[in-house]
C-alpha cells in the first residue's frame, strides 16, 4: 500500500497522500500530480504536468524501501533526449550503453522517510 507516506534519495523526495495525489521534490524542483498502484501489477502510475505526462514503473517494497523500476527502453528516450537537449557527453555515453540491453530495468531506491 501507498498512501501518506514520504520517501527520499539523497536528491529526491516523494510525497504520496492518501487522496491519490504526490509531490516530488527532483533537485529544488517540485513536481505534483496524481497517482495509482496497481497491487496485483506491483506498478505504480505517476501522472504530472496537470495531466499531460504519465510515467509508469514497476515497483518493489521492502523493509521500508520503495524501488522504482524503469523499463529500460523508455529510460533510454529520456536520456537521449535530455543529452540532446544538454549536449553532454557523458548523458550520450549512457544513452549508447542502454541500446546494448532489452528488456531491462533500471531503477532507484527511495527509504522511508522517518
């Protein structure tokens, strides 16, 4: 179960409410949507920009750590196309190192905030 509970990184902190609603806090910039957790899925569907953007992970909980699992193939769009919007080279290397893999996952481990 999700729901009014706050978990963090060292550069990332996400708010879930029990109303379906989140904020995340993304290095000093807040993003706020809605959310749904598909228990028999283990996804969990995060939508922000007033409804315009959707991002759906899988997602593992344990001993009080959410993991965030990202498919590969869609994280490799976001980061090729955040290296083509900032022309770094080491964004480029990792979108080149991505397209070795299918069906991967990528992710990030977030702890309970206490």
């Amino acid at each position: 179960k999700i729901g009014a509970e706050r978990y963090q990184t060292v550069s990332m902190l996400l708010h879930f409410n029990e109303d379906k609603t989140y904020t995340a806090n993304l290095g000093g910039r807040t993003i706020q949507g809605t959310y749904k957790f598909d228990v028999e899925k283990k996804t969990l569907q995060m939508t922000y920009l007033a409804g315009l953007a959707t991002s759906t992970t899988r997602v593992a909980m344990k001993n009080g750590k959410l993991s965030l699992l990202y498919e590969s193939t869609k994280l490799m769009k976001l980061v090729k196309g955040i290296a083509a919007l900032s022309n770094r080279q080491s964004l480029k290397a990792a979108g080149k190192l991505l397209d070795q893999y299918q069906g991967m996952y990528i992710g990030m481990q977030l702890e309970k905030d206490k």
